[in-house]
C-alpha cells in the first residue's frame, strides 16, 4: 500500500493523553513539533484547543539524547509509553539508557 502524502489533514499524531481525556498531546509531523491540546466542550459541540507548543530546542533532555546520538522525537513516537500527560496538562517524558550487558560466566557453573 503506497503510503498517504503528508498534508494538513494529516500532518498530527496522537503521542498520548490525560487519563481524564482533557490533555492531549500531538507530534505535528510537518513542522516537528510536539503541541498540547485541551479537549473542550462547548453546549453540543467540541473542540481542541491548543495550550502549549513543547520548548524542544531549549530541552535539558532533548539535547542531552542528542549528544548520545539518540533522536529524541524518534525515541518518543516509538516509545509512547514513556509519555504522560497528567490530568492537569503537564507532561512527563521519560528516557531510560540502558546499561550493557557483560557476558560473564554464571557463578555457579563448573565451566572454569
């Protein structure tokens, strides 16, 4: 299946949400953005207001991933659930850097 050009109708993708559902958080794919949304209800209607475009340029995290070599927007839109958004709005991102593995000999083997 050839895949879907990028346009406005489809340039954001749900990262992750409140568990209240009001917080919303989106990766606009076309500008390469995470942006916080807030889920509204107005009489019989709804919208989804934006609240907070994510400073990732100026990021501790961001930039500290970076000088690793990891992709921080790639590591967070395949690790979603290292994402929360809490019912209030604010957002958490966790990255966890794994540390290697030795390949020693079990102790309570016989192979010496």
């Amino acid at each position: 299946m050839k895949p879907v050009p990028l346009s406005e109708s489809n340039k954001l993708d749900i990262l992750n949400m409140s568990y209240n559902n009001k917080w919303w958080l989106f990766y606009n794919r076309i500008k390469e953005q995470f942006y916080l949304y807030k889920f509204v209800v107005e009489d019989k209607d709804f919208k989804f207001e934006l609240k907070h475009k994510l400073n990732i340029d100026d990021s501790f995290l961001f930039n500290h991933m970076s000088k690793l070599g990891v992709d921080p927007i790639a590591y967070f839109r395949s690790n979603l659930s290292q994402i929360k958004v809490s019912d209030e709005g604010s957002i958490k991102l966790c990255y966890v850097e794994n540390l290697p593995i030795a390949d020693v000999k079990d102790i309570d083997s016989d192979d010496s």
